[in-house]
C-alpha cells in the first residue's frame, strides 16, 4: 500500500498545495504519496500537522511499506 492510501489528499487539496503547506517543492510530496520516497522522521513531523495522524504511526505505516515492498522483491 503506497503512502497515497493512507494519506489520500489531505485536506481534499493538490498535492501541489500539500507540498506549499509543507515547505517541500510537489515533486518531493508526489513522490512519496507514489511511494517512491520514503517518509523521513522529520517529513513526518511535518506531515502530522496537517493530517490526523501522529508522526510515530507514519513512521510505523512507512515501515510496514518498506516490509511489503521486501517481500515483494524477494518473492521475484
């Protein structure tokens, strides 16, 4: 599950203004919502403050996608 299922769109906004609400450029925030960075603790600190999870449990949900993309690799 790529960090988009359980960010969605915060807010209902872009991710170009998600990405201006955090400080980053969109290309930094369209690629973790892809799944194709990852979520650093201090992103995570960030993110928390506009949406309704704590930093720990996004570190816990990118841990548990970096789990998953394992396996996947593995299991080719």
């Amino acid at each position: 599950m790529r960090p988009a299922h359980w960010l969605g769109k915060p807010s209902k906004t872009s991710a170009r203004k998600f990405a201006s609400q955090l400080g980053v450029s969109p290309s930094t925030i369209t690629r973790i919502l892809n799944g194709q960075s990852r979520i650093t603790p201090a992103m995570a600190e960030r993110i928390s403050k506009l949406v309704n999870l704590s930093p720990a449990s996004l570190l816990t949900l990118q841990e548990m996608q970096d789990r998953w993309q394992e396996r996947l690799r593995n299991a080719a």
